[in-house]
C-alpha cells in the first residue's frame, strides 16, 4: 500500500467532509496561508509534529486518519457520543435502523 499517496487523499476528504477550505486549515494550524494546500498539490510532507496537529485538527487519532474504512471518523465518533446518552432500549432502536439501512444498501 501506498501510504504517501493515501496521505494525501485522505487529508483532501477529510478537508472537504470538515467543510474548510485549506487556507483555513492552514492557519488554524498556525501555519502558512499555503501550507495545506502544499500538502494536498504533492509538493511537502509534514512533519510527524504537523501530522499530529492535523489529526487533532479533525479530532482523530492517527489510526483513524488512515483507517480508510471509515469514510467520515468525526461523524463515527458524534455518533457515538450521541448514542451513550441513550438508554439501553433507544440503543437497540438505533442499532435495529442501522442495520436496516445497511441490509437496505447492500441489497
């Protein structure tokens, strides 16, 4: 796997799911005005530091960032949030329709 190549693409959806733009993003992080978008065109790498900070930026963990079988981790993890204030039984309802929609979906 090409995890260079992964890394960028990652960091454009994520980017783009989060609704900033990378100048945004760019100084939000305290950086350059250009600093992301460097990153997305191919041109830089960030440190392992500035890896770190994106992370926190989308409020995931660097596992989360390359686990790319989870298409939106800040959603995943509002969701979960959102599921622990539920009693057991609104739990189950929850789980019941996201079964329903996947079953739906795979069909």
């Amino acid at each position: 796997m090409d995890y260079i190549e992964l890394f960028y693409k990652r960091l454009t959806e994520l980017r783009i799911q989060k609704g900033v733009s990378a100048r945004d993003m760019s100084l939000s992080l305290g950086q350059s005005e250009s600093y992301i978008n460097k990153i997305e065109n191919r041109r830089t790498l960030p440190s392992l530091t500035g890896f770190i900070y994106i992370c926190e930026y989308f409020n995931i963990t660097p596992e989360e960032f390359f686990n790319t079988d989870n298409a939106s981790p800040q959603m995943t993890k509002e969701i979960i949030r959102e599921i622990e204030k539920l009693t057991p039984e609104q739990a189950e309802h929850v789980l019941l329709i996201i079964k329903d929609i996947n079953k739906r979906s795979s069909s």
